[in-house]
C-alpha cells in the first residue's frame, strides 16, 4: 500500500515536472536560437516571454483539429499517441539522482512511517535494452502518420524516417555497448553507480574518462546518432521544411501536430539523460565533495541571481525594474535551498544530473542554430561508411582492453 | 494479479495473430504482428526472461518488423484483392484446422506430461549475465555457426542486390 502511494506521489510528479519542462524546453530552444542569431526571441506574452508556452499549448488546444477527408482516419489519429506514449514510457526508468529518506513524520495524529525510495519510477535491470527497445518502437508512429496521411509529401517523410532511424540505431546500440563492458550491468542505476569515484583524489571515474578505455568517441558516435534518432537538425530530413513542406506532419493540426512536437521533445529528454547516465556519471559531480563540488551549482545559481538583481537595478528596458528582481530572489532561494543540510544530499546529486542534462540539451539547440542540413544520401553513408565501422572498431578495442586488465 | 496479465497479454497475443489473417490490408496485418510479437515480449518478461523479452521487442517488434512496415509503405501495396474460395478450401477448412488443433494439444501434453505447471516469479536467471555466459562456454559452437550463418546471408543478400543495379 504504502509502495503504491510512494509511486503515485512519484509518477504525478515526474509528470507534472516533465510536461512543464517540455513546453519550456521550446521556450529555450526559441530564446537561444534568437539570442544566436541577434534576434529578441518571443518577448511578448509574459516577461521575456515566458508565458509563450502556456500561450502556445492554449491556442493548440482550442483550434480546431482538421481531419483531411483523403487520409486513413483510424491510423492518422492513432500516429501521434503512438508516438508520444513511445516517448513518455522511457522517463519512466531514467533514474535523476540517488535516493529520498524521510524520516518518520506524523500528519493528523497517524505516523507515516520513515520513506525510502529512489529517484525513479522503476529500476528495470535490463533498462538500457528496454530504452532501446522503446526508442525502435518509436519509429512506427512517424512512419504510420507519414503514410495513413496518404500524402506524397508526408509518406516521403515517414519513409525517410524509418530508413533513418533504422541506420542510426546501429552505431548508437554499438556506442552504448561499450561503456556496458566496463559497468559490466544493464540496470541504468548500475551503471551509473559504476562511474563512482575519482582517479588521483580529482579526475572523475565517468566512463568518458574511465580506464582501461575512456570512451569519448563512443560518446561522440552516441550523441551523433542521437540526432538522428529524435530527427533534429542536422538530420531532420524526415520534416525538411525545404524539400518535403514540413514532412510527416504536414496534414497534423491542433493537438494532434502538438502531440509529434512533444514526442519530439521528449525523445530529446530522454536521449540526454541516457547520455548523461552511460558517459557523464549521472549525478556523480565533476570533483569530489571533498574539494567544494557541493557549492557550484548554488554558486552558479547565486551568481545568476546578482546578475539579474545588477540588471534589474540598473534597467535597460522599463519593465526590467520590476521583473529581473523577482527572478533573482528566485534564483538566490533555489541557491539557499540547496545549502539547506537536510536537503544537500537529495538535491545536489539531482542538481548534477539536471546540469548535465540541460547541457547536452543546449547542444541539442546550439547545433541546431548553427549547422545546416545534410543532403540525403551524405546522411546514409555518413551512418553505414563512417559511424558503424568506427563504433564496431571502437566496441573491439574496449572489449580488448577490458579483458587485457581484467 | 499474475494470472490476470497473463490472461490479458495472452488474449491481446491471440486476437493480434488472428488480425493478422483477418485484415485485408498488408499495413494492418504487419501492425497486428507487430501486436503479437509485444504481448509475446511482455510473456517472456512475466517468466523471468528479461533479456529474451528486449530482445524480442529490439529485434522483432523494432527492427524487423519495421522493415516490413517500411517496405509495404515503399510498395504502397493496396487492399489485397479476394476471389472466391475454391470448394476445397470450404469444405476441408474448419475440419483440417480441428484436426492440426487437436495434434498439437496430443503431441503438447504427450512430450511435457511429466512437467507441471509453470509458476510466475520462479524463474530469476533471466537476465544478460546468465545468457551471456551459457551463451560463450555451453553454446558456443552453435554460437559461433549461427553468426557465420548469418554472415553468409548477409553477403547473399548483398549479391543479390548487385546483381539487380547491373
């Protein structure tokens, strides 16, 4: 009973958290990429704009769903909750940091006694295969949507996408085995337990680093394949705006297109925090504990609060007086929030991860803004001529040393 | 609570399968299958197989299937096209299929009569450590034959596909 309350607790707040993140992962993505191309961004609805994506899931609710009368109606409606229920099932075992004790407390005259439970909804032990197996399953809801639109345009589209994924997947199974031979386990909590400690008291053991066979260029191959694999820039020929009118979802409207969009953004999600598990060492910090690493990131949260209270002091537009400072005292509560003791050791393993995770999502954008798209026969020779020969050369050569030192 | 998803996946499994046959168009007949082979992955997993379970839905249900899917949308095969059953196939049908029905059920409970019945949670070995051992000491020649099996098919294939461009 009490494992059964502790999950839902756990599975509406993962929800409520990952939805939100969602919407707000493409108010990032806009920001950035105007910020890189010298542009504003969106800045009207709400300060800086950050209410654009409550504006923007608002408006996708209450337009009106066209359903084009030539597709195939049962498989065009079906494509985009496939999709994104394919997407949503691999958060479920991503686990965000190390583990919750709450001490015995008492509510109304009954004790709750004390809780346990780790940051995750499930610890799968063949979790790295089971987020394989979901992410391949994923492709049928872009390939059905392309073809039930009956859609020259959007058949192409889920055509190349399912060629696409199908290539990429590949040399990013061949990059993930790798690191799996020095964890030597499945369980995504195994392995990232496995990148514990540090070599000479201060270089981290994650597995980019680890010995006998630092895999940076598996983690370099992984984070390739995985732009395939969410069809992001520069491999998006799936939505080609240039080539294929917008691809797969070229007849999706309203919730249905809201719906590839967020399939697409959590796919994204979830393809970081994999990353981050199999190469960064999860919520293991850059140094140990012992030389400050606990402080970083509530001194980067305090320093980006002074910056905003410097800028809403001295304003450059009128209404920066009124809502920089309101975002630093936010940024200087979540600093002291996280220096409070008894939260130290949930939230600055939490932290780590997060900051890994929204890095690699940066990359995920910053590349966007910058690089153009590959034509699409350089993509599928990139994919079988260069990656697959080098993961499979880099796996041999890991394998090697891990049995040469065992 | 174990039975009533066995029940669940198996029934999903046997109305999947049967979709298959049913279904007139190739798309729905190749998602059906693709029905059958996740209830089959969610089976596995209920016996303990966890690693038999991914890979089913890695290999089946992902890879191979979405080829099929893949090809018959490249084809962009249509309806199937049905003409009259012959005379044969209505008479000896249903009576054929009791007969294969009934066979199976006899050779079944004549192979595995001294086995009870399985228990859900007994199985544990399940994961890829156990295979990957038994795989590389006990199996290892078949291991190592199916490998070069599919070498030569793999370059079969590509022979083949040569052939055509020229």
């Amino acid at each position: 009973m009490e494992f059964l309350i502790i999950t839902l607790v756990k599975l509406a707040l993962i929800t409520f958290v990952f939805m939100t993140a969602l919407a707000y992962l493409q108010w990032v993505e806009r920001k950035v990429i105007a910020h890189v191309q010298v542009r504003m961004g969106p800045s009207r609805v709400g300060p800086h704009g950050l209410l654009q994506p409550l504006a923007d899931v608002i408006k996708l609710i209450t337009k009106e769903g066209v359903l084009p009368p030539h597709v195939n109606t049962g498989y065009y409606l079906a494509a985009p909750f496939l999709a994104v229920f394919m997407a949503l099932i691999s958060i479920s075992i991503i686990p965000f940091g190390t583990e919750i004790n709450i001490p015995a407390f008492t509510v109304a005259g009954t004790t709750v006694g004390p809780i346990h439970t780790m940051m995750e909804l499930a610890n799968v032990n063949v979790g790295v295969l089971m987020i394989l197996g979901v992410s391949g399953m994923g492709v049928y809801g872009i390939a059905l949507a392309g073809w039930s639109s009956n859609n020259k345009y959007a058949l192409l589209g889920g055509l190349r996408s399912s060629a696409q994924m199908i290539s990429y997947e590949l040399p990013m199974s061949l990059a993930i085995a790798s690191p799996l031979l020095a964890a030597g386990t499945l369980s995504l909590r195994g392995i990232a337990d496995s990148q514990a400690g540090y070599y000479l008291g201060f270089i981290p053991r994650w597995a980019i680093f680890q010995m006998p066979a630092p895999q940076i260029l598996a983690f370099i191959i992984f984070m390739i394949a995985a732009f395939a694999e969410t069809n992001r820039i520069p491999f998006d020929l799936p939505e080609a705006e240039n080539e294929l009118v917008a691809g797969f979802h070229v007849e999706y409207s309203s919730m249905t297109f809201a719906a590839f969009f967020m399939a697409e953004y959590a796919n994204m999600v979830t393809v970081c925090s994999v990353g981050t598990l199999l190469f960064l060492g999860g919520w293991h910090p850059l140094w140990p504990a012992s030389m400050g690493s606990n402080f970083v990131i509530p001194a980067i949260l305090a320093g980006s609060g002074a910056i905003c209270l410097y800028h809403g002091l001295n304003p450059a537009r009128p209404f920066d007086r009124y809502t920089l400072p309101v975002f630093a005292a936010i940024f200087f509560g979540l600093a002291a929030l996280m220096l409070y003791p008894p939260l130290v050791p949930v939230l600055t393993p939490l932290a780590w991860f997060l900051a890994k995770l929204a890095f690699l999502l940066f990359l995920f954008v910053w590349i966007r803004a910058t690089l153009p798209r590959f034509r699409y026969d350089q993509l599928m020779s990139f994919a079988w001529k260069f990656l697959f020969p080098v993961a499979l050369a880099n796996l041999l050569i890991t394998g090697f040393l891990v049995a040469l030192v065992q | 609570m174990d039975v009533f998803f066995f029940s669940l996946f198996a029934f999903i499994a046997l109305i999947c399968a049967i979709n298959v046959v049913l279904q007139k168009h190739p798309i729905s007949s190749a998602l059906s299958l693709v029905g059958v082979m996740a209830s089959l992955a969610v089976l596995y997993l209920m016996l303990g197989a966890e690693f038999v379970a991914m890979a089913q839905l890695i290999v089946y249900a992902g890879a191979i299937m979405v080829l099929f899917v893949f090809v018959i949308m490249l084809l962009n095969a249509g309806v199937e096209q049905h003409k009259g059953r012959s005379w044969v196939a209505r008479l000896l049908g249903l009576p054929a299929f009791v007969a294969l029905l009934g066979l199976l059920c006899y050779f079944v409970q004549r192979t595995f009569s001294g086995t009870g019945s399985v228990k859900f949670g007994d199985f544990t070995g399940g994961g890829a450590l156990p295979i990957g051992a038994a795989l590389f000491t006990d199996y290892l020649l078949p291991f190592e034959v199916t490998s070069v099996l599919i070498l030569i098919a793999i370059v079969g294939a590509i022979v083949l596909a040569r052939k055509e461009m020229d």
